[in-house]
C-alpha cells in the first residue's frame, strides 16, 4: 500500500493515543489490518470493545451492523465509528423491521407466534435485534448457533431464524438432528411469506429468505473440483454456505474455528477453505508449510468488507484526531434497550 497513506496512519493513531481503539474484523483488507489493534469476528471485537472503557473512539473496520453491536455493548460515553458509511451487509439488509414485524403477524394469524421463539444470527441490524428482544428470543454467533437453538426449543415448539437460512438450517439438521423437511423458508416479498398456515403449524424452523453473498456462492461443484485437483484435501467451510455444501465438506466452522484449526494442522496437508477471500489470503501466507486454497475460483470478496480501505482509514484517524467526530453509529435508547435482552440472552445461554 501506499507508503505516504501508511505513514499518515501511523502518525493519527500515535497522535490519539489511548483515546482510539481500532478493531479489524478477520474479512477486512491486510492494509487495514496492519493498523487494527485486534482482530476478531464480529462478536470478539463487540466485546473486546467494551472492554477497553478508556477509548473515546472505537473505529470499527468491518461492517455496519457490527459497528451497531459495539455501540449497544459499549458505555454511551464511547463513539463507534465506522470508516464508509456504505461497508453495509447484504444478508443483514435482507431483513428489514417493516419485513420482520409483518412475519410475525403472520405467524400470529397462523396460531403460532405464541410456540415460537425468535433467534437471530449476529449478522443482523440493531432492528432486528430488537425485535428478537422484545419477543424473547436471543442472537446467535457461527460458534453458538448449537446452544442457541437448544435454548430456544427448551422455550417453545418453533423457532424463527433470522435472517441466514444457510446458518439456521445447516445447524438444525446437522447439530440437532431436526428433519429437512421440518425446515421451511419464509420469503418476505410474498404474500404470507409464500407459506400456508399448514405448513407453518407442521415446521419446526422457519427459516428466514436470506444469505450470504460470498459464503452462498460456493458450490457443491467447487467440493468436487477441488477433491479432484488436490488429492487428500480437507475442505473447511463456514456454516453460512449451502447445506449441500456444508455436507460434502469434511469441517464445518466460525471464523475463529477455521483460524485455530488451520493453527492445528500438520505440516504438510492440504486445506480448501470457505470463507472470505481476505481471510483465506492471510492464513495462506500465515502457514507457509501448509497448501491452503480459496475454494472456489469464481467467489470473490465480500465488496461491502473491502470498502474499508486505508484511505478511509487515514480519513477517519486524522479527522478523530483533529478532534471532529466522523460517520459516528449511535444506535437509539429504545432500541438498544431491547437489542441488549436478545445479547444478554446469548451471553446466558446454558
Ligand atoms: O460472514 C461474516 O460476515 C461473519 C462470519 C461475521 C462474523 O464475524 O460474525
Ligand atoms: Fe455480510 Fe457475507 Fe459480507 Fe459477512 S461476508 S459482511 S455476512 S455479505
């Protein structure tokens, strides 16, 4: 990268002191990363953030809604910054409060909002947590998604998991053995969520209609391809692929499992990973002994993680340390209210 932004980095950042504290998530740039005083996935860094109550800012290089979760966890004394207001996510932006409100009430008019329990995934806006809150239902992370589900169908006959269908249906079937055929998708833009009230009384998990736009592009083909090429491969993808992927894979993990993972394994195997191209890069140069590929040729970055770059980076630092607040994420008082019941359910869970 640029020897003049990088310069111009680390001169904000020793001019803010302790009053900054920046976060990388594991998909962010390696020029960003540079500069991150932790890394993590998005619930690591939520958390590490409120554990540094000194820092005035907390300048977040991931995406919008992790920046929301920092700030709900977070004293209000704290600022979260986000460097590009644009770095959203297209699988939270699947999920709207207008879309889920309207969900519920259709599984009230079905008889069945009452047995069911909302879970949803931290991939989510501050909104839909909220809304998972005031239902009492919890978040879930790729590491918890097991006990989450557990919890919830200790509380009620149904769940409603919002908003990745991959991540709610791989971790019913796989980890709590609940039938395919159990699962249903509810998409919001039909009526009814395309589904009869009959079919919502029969299902267990209702899934709803979102995804990934990098994790949902693997292909059952790119298993194939790859077993084919590199003979003895393990594959190792994330829970936000297909089912069909998730099955033909030998490992199954968060973020953080497939760091400690590839961490673990002997010199001399052979890895294909799933997940962000960022990450993978960065694990490929980690471990040189090892043969780490991308999975799949044709998925790229996920474009929303990379708009955080080291321009706006140098941006946000040196206007932070000029003393003007930039692209603040304040989530407001009622909603963070009930956003923090679904957190402070996840933190509880058994
Ligand atoms: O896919 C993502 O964006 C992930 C895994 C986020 C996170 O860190 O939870
Ligand atoms: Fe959202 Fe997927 Fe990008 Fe993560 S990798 S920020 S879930 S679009």
């Amino acid at each position: 990268s640029d020897p003049h932004l990088v310069e111009r980095a680390r001169a904000a950042k020793a001019r803010l002191g302790d009053k900054v504290f920046v976060l990388g998530h594991h998909y962010q740039r390696d020029e960003v990363i540079e500069f991150a005083d932790v890394t993590g996935d998005s619930f690591k860094l939520a958390r590490d953030a409120a554990a540094r109550p000194e820092a005035e800012y907390i300048v977040f290089c991931g995406v919008h809604f992790m920046a929301e979760s920092a700030d709900i966890l977070t004293s209000s004394r704290q600022q979260v910054i986000l460097p590009d207001l644009a770095a959203g996510c297209s699988m939270a932006d699947m999920a709207s409060a207008e879309q889920v409100a309207e969900c519920w009430d259709v599984l009230a008019d079905a008889g069945v909002a009452d047995v069911t329990v909302p879970v949803s995934y931290m991939n989510s806006s501050a909104d839909i947590k909220a809304f998972t809150g005031r239902h009492g239902g919890t978040i879930c992370t790729s590491s918890n998604a097991q006990r989450a589900l557990e919890w919830a169908f200790s509380q009620g006959e149904k769940v409603l998991f919002l908003p990745d269908q991959h991540l709610g249906r791989n971790t019913a079937v796989r980890d709590l053995g609940i039938p395919l055929e159990e699962c249903v998708v509810y998409n919001p833009h039909k009526p009814g969520g395309g589904l009869t009230a009959e079919q919502l009384r029969n299902a267990r998990m209702i899934l709803w209609r979102g995804h990934c736009s990098v994790h949902g592009r693997f292909s059952l083909e790119s298993v194939e391809d790859v077993r084919a090429r590199i003979p003895g491969v393990n594959v190792l993808v994330h829970p936000e692929c297909k089912h069909e992927v998730v099955s033909a894979a030998d490992h199954v993990g968060s973020t953080e499992y497939i760091i400690k993972m590839l961490d673990a394994a002997p010199a001399g195997s052979a890895w294909a990973i799933g997940t962000e191209l960022n990450l993978v890069r960065r694990l490929a140069k980690a471990h040189p002994d090892k043969q780490i590929v991308f999975l799949d040729k044709t998925v790229c970055f996920c474009s929303t993680m990379n708009r955080i770059d080291l321009p706006h980076l140098v941006w946000a630092l040196e206007s932070l340390a000029d003393g003007k607040t930039v692209n603040r994420i304040e989530v407001d008082a009622e909603t963070e209210h009930f956003a923090k019941l679904a957190l402070e359910q996840m933190l509880a869970l058994p």
